[in-house]
C-alpha cells in the first residue's frame, strides 16, 4: 500500500502581511528553518515517499531550497497554478504530477501538529474511508472549517467558517483521500474542498470519517501564531526533526554576536550574523539574519526582519519590524 503526498503552499497569505509581501508563507523560517521544512519532514517520517508542493503565490522561491527532495529523505515535485485553484483545485492540478498510489494524504501549507498521521492513515484504510479528515478541538471553531460527527466517526456535516459553530471540533488542515475522490474534482476550475468538495461527498453518501487527535495544534496564519509556533518548536513544546538539535531554551546561530550582558530567553531564535549589543533582552522572538539590535532594548514575541536595525533602547512588544 503506498502512500503520496500534496501540500498547499498556494496561498497568499494575506493575514502575514507584510511579511508575505516577498515570501510565500510556507518560506518564512519559523525555528530557523522555513515553515514547510517541519512538514516535509513529518511526511517523510510517516513513510510517504512522494510529496508534490501545490504552489501558486511566489511559487519559485520552493524548488531552490527543496530542490528533488534527497536531502529531506522523500521525492519533491512541484505543480503551478497560474491562476490560484483553490484548495480543490490545488489538489487536482497538483495530482497530475503523483504517480500511482493507494491513497493521497493533503496538507494544508500553514499547520504544525503533533497528530500521529500514521494512526491517520491506518484509521482511514480500517475504516474503509473515501476521505478521512484530522479533527482537533477549539474553544472558538469560527475561523476554521466546523466538523459534526456521529458516534462512529462519521462525519455529519461540514462548514466552513461559520459565525456561529455548531461544535468546537473543527478541519485540522490534514487529510487522507482515496485517488477515486480526486477524479471526481473538475479540472482546471477554481474548487474549494472546504465549501464545496466535502458538503458534496458528504450529502452524497460518501463514506468521509474524522480522526480525532487533540494533541498540539496550531494554524501560523497570523503573525502571532508564527512566532509562537517558532518558540514552541525551539523549547521543544512540540518536536520536530527540521530542527536542529541545541543546548538550552533559545537558538542561537554560532556566527551571531552577542554581547555577554545580553540576554536571550523563551525559545527566541537567533539567525545568523545577527549582533545583540549590551543590556538588550530578547524574549519569544525571532531575529532575522545580519539583523542588529543597539543596546538596552527589548524585544518581546516579536520578528524583526533581516538586515533590520533596531536602534538603541527600543522596546518592541507584538510587534513585526523592517518588513
Ligand atoms: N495551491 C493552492 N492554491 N493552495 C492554496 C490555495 C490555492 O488557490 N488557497 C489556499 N491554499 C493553501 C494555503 O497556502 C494554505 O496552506 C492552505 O491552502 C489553507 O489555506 P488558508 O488560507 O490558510 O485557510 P484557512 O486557514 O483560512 O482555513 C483552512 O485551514 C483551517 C485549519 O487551519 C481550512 O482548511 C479550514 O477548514 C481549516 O479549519
Ligand atoms: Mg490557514
């Protein structure tokens, strides 16, 4: 039984502005490599041995850092969107490129989970699933895809972001689909799997299961989301293989220079070149490459972008500078 892969990354990424305004979300580095590394390396971990990335916005920035995968440990291809598709339309254009397979599991481009996609995968083919989504539960299900399922699992309904939830179990960005349910998205036309190809399948009878993980979950779309999602990572809150292995609650890249009143703490992020002068504290944040912060600031869950200056006793709080 073989298992391929699609990851979304086509979006605009509208609500990172302006730190989307050159690099396409799943780029931006968010514990000291970009985003879509921790996913890669989750499929290939999950024994997925073929990926296609579904790009659209600033699509040529991927191939030079992913290359043909081999580094990573999975093959890499990569499928272009002109126009953008759509997330159905994304999977469909991007399925053109997968050679043939037992099942497809899709990625949304922007979440960081700790869910076991191989008891996904094993759910879905024990159930016998046509399409089987990872489910997680929020207190507040607006901004997501809102799920109902019965006692088996089964789901009931579908809404994509609803003004008020019928539950607080919602789409989790990950999931599996049999080949047949891709051949049924049209070609070459703009298809929301959200609004159109799950209400669809479900109304019609199709057999589309939820797994329920409610281990660590986290949609990056906004800048507070990416910034957190990089110290979680850096203190180690959730794991993953892309990053690297260190010393300590912080990542510090060995050509930063820091000042040894300086202080770095809650999972900040420390690129390289980067010079931190006397007196600054730098606190869940991340700081660009050849940034330099002046003396006596601090800086608090917050990016500064590269090559960013930050003049002396600044203090920045929430906050995404030089971008
Ligand atoms: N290739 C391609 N083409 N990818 C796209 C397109 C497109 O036209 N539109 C969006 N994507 C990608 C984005 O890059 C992102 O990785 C993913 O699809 C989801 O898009 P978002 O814009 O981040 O959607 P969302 O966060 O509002 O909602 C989605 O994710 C929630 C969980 O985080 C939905 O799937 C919700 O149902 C879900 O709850
Ligand atoms: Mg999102």
């Amino acid at each position: 039984m073989t298992t391929s892969a699609i990851l979304l990354v086509g979006g605009r990424g509208t609500r990172l502005l302006p730190l989307t305004q050159h690099t396409p979300k799943p780029m931006l580095e968010v514990a000291g490599v970009p985003f879509t590394e921790h996913q890669i390396r989750k499929a290939a971990e999950a024994g997925i041995s073929e990926i296609v990335l579904a790009t659209s916005y600033k699509a040529d920035l991927f191939e030079p850092y992913f290359g043909s995968g081999e580094k990573f440990g999975i093959k890499i291809k990569y499928a272009f969107e002109t126009t953008a598709l759509g997330t159905g339309g994304g999977i469909k254009n991007a399925a053109a490129s997968l050679g043939a397979c037992d099942q497809v599991v899709i990625f949304n481009g922007d979440v960081l989970s700790g869910h076991d996609l191989g008891k996904q995968i094993e759910f879905h083919k024990s159930s016998n699933a046509d399409v089987t989504l990872y489910l997680t539960q929020v207190i507040d299900a607006r901004a997501y895809g809102c799920v109902e399922v019965d006692n088996d699992k089964r789901v009931k309904s579908f809404l994509e972001k609803m003004d008020n939830p019928v539950s607080n179990l919602i789409n989790a960005g990950c999931y599996i689909f049999n080949p047949d349910v891709i051949s049924s998205i049209p070609v070459d036309q703009v298809v929301s799997v959200e609004r159109q190809t799950f209400p669809d399948l479900i109304s019609s009878g199709a057999k589309v299961f939820g797994y329920i993980d409610n281990s660590y979950w986290l949609d990056i779309g906004t800048p507070a989301a990416l910034v957190k999602a990089s110290a979680d990572l850096v203190t180690g809150k959730i794991k993953s293989t892309a990053t690297p292995n260190h010393l300590g609650e912080c990542l510090v890249s060995n050509t930063a220079q820091l000042d040894p009143t300086a202080l770095i703490e809650r999972g900040s992020v420390i690129s390289p070149e980067v010079v931190v002068e006397a007196g600054s504290k730098i606190s869940g944040s991340i700081i660009g490459s050849g940034a330099k912060i002046a003396s006596n600031c601090v800086i608090v869950d917050s990016i500064i972008a590269p090559n960013t200056q930050i003049t002396a006793g600044m203090l920045v709080f929430s906050n995404y500078l030089g971008f």
